[in-house]
C-alpha cells in the first residue's frame, strides 16, 4: 500500500461493490470465528449501511438482516428489497426504530464518527442487543495520522472550526467526522465486553479477508507480537467485538 492510497479520500468507496464485499466478507469472517460458524438461524442489524452493499453480502448467512440509514437519498428506493430476509429501513442510529433485544447480531462499521451522539448510539445497540447477542465495531482511530474520509493529514487533529474550514478550502466538502482515540471509545463502551481483532487481522490477513486493505504493508502483521502491541494505539482503525455486560448499564 503507498502513501498515496492512504492520501486519497474515501469518497466514492461506497459505492465500490468490490471494496464493499471484502470488507463484509471480514465482518463475516470474524462473526463467524465468534459464534461458532453456524448464522443461519440468527438475525443481522447494520446500522449507517449507506447504499446497502455489505448488508446485502452478509444478508446471505444470516436469517433475516435489516439495513438502517438515515440519509433516504443513499438508500434510494432500498426499503423495498427484492431478496428474501433482507429490509431497509430510513432510519436514525440514536433511535433505533427495533424493539428491545430483538436482534441476535449488531454490525456498526465506520459509522460511530458521523452522529451527533456516541453515547445515544451505543445505548441504542446495547438496547437492541438480544441476550448473548454480538456487535462488530470499526472506525477510525483519531492517532492515527491521516483523515481517511478526506485523506488530509492531520485535519482531524485541528480544531473543529479549522477543520471544517479547511475541508471546505480543499474541495473536500463538508466535514462532518468525529473521531475518538482509542482510549475515549474504550471509556464510551464501558457497558460492554470488548474483544480487539485488529491483532488478528494483522497477523492473518488472508483468514480475515483483509490482505487487499493492507496491500504492501502486510509485512507489519511479522513484526514481533510485543512490537505489534505497541503500535496498535497508532493504527487507522479499530475492529471489535462487543457483548453487552448486562442490562440497563447505559455508555458513557
């Protein structure tokens, strides 16, 4: 991976079907490795799915899967879905429109950098959550030192007026991007247990689906295991799994 393929935003991925269907495919793979293989019998909630390509790809193991995204224009004419078990739903991540503990699995992927509140969030999944129930958590990590919706280094460092100004300067658009550290996202998910992947990955990229993300710099998952520690305060992004640690613990 060169410097500029960190250096290049991430508009338009979204719509990039490839990119979209790797990444399901390492969210499938580490829910598989989590919950014994078997998904068939479970069902799936995304939350922030965008256009709806990775709901669609994990919507083939999962019993039924419901996609919520509160910007209606990315859906675009999704709530009514061809595919048996699959539904889309305009909807807000702070107000899950789902009754309490209905859901057997949570999938929040680079989503919780954009609402306006991590804390309503993180309650409304642990709220959703059935008994036993798993999510599996990305975004970005605010240390690490390129801002990957933009790909301006530092811009999430500055203040939030500068940034917002800069983005604008820079033709990047409006930005809307709320990064935590990784200390802060650990404070804010006080509620659950946290299980990081992101070691596994690095170590494993091909079971993890994930050696295309890391393109020339998979040499890092051979480093030694004390080294690799040490760094992963620094890496672009977290992968977890989260279980709620009881009922009625609230976030941060």
């Amino acid at each position: 991976m060169s410097l500029a393929r960190w250096l290049r935003p991430s508009a338009g991925r979204l719509e990039d079907r490839a990119l979209r269907v790797r990444k399901a495919n390492k969210i499938l793979a580490v829910l598989t490795e989590e919950l014994g293989g078997d998904l068939a019998n479970l069902t799936c909630l995304d939350v922030g799915c965008s256009a709806g390509l990775i709901t669609e790809r994990l919507a083939q193991r999962f019993r039924l899967t419901v996609g919520v995204e509160l910007d209606a224009n990315a859906l675009a004419g999704r709530e009514r879905s061809d595919a048996i078990g699959l539904y889309f739903i305009c909807g807000d991540g702070e107000r899950l429109p789902l009754q309490d503990h209905s859901v057997d699995v949570v999938i929040c992927a680079q989503v919780y950098e954009h609402v306006g509140d991590t804390r309503r969030l993180f309650a409304e999944i642990d709220r959703v959550l059935a008994p036993g129930g798993v999510c599996f958590f990305s975004g970005p990590n605010k240390w690490f030192p390129i801002e990957m919706h933009t790909g301006l280094p530092l811009l999430h460092w500055l203040p939030r007026p500068w940034a917002v100004a800069l983005s604008r300067r820079l033709g990047r658009g409006e930005y809307d991007v709320r990064p935590l550290t990784i200390g802060a996202l650990r404070r804010r998910l006080y509620a659950f247990e946290i299980k990081d992947y992101t070691l596994a990955m690095l170590r494993e990229p091909q079971t993890y689906s994930c050696a295309d993300e890391l393109g020339g710099l998979a040499w890092i998952g051979s480093l030694p295991g004390w080294l690799l520690k040490w760094l992963l305060p620094l890496t672009p992004n977290v992968n977890w799994i989260l279980r709620p640690k009881g009922a009625g613990h609230g976030c941060l």
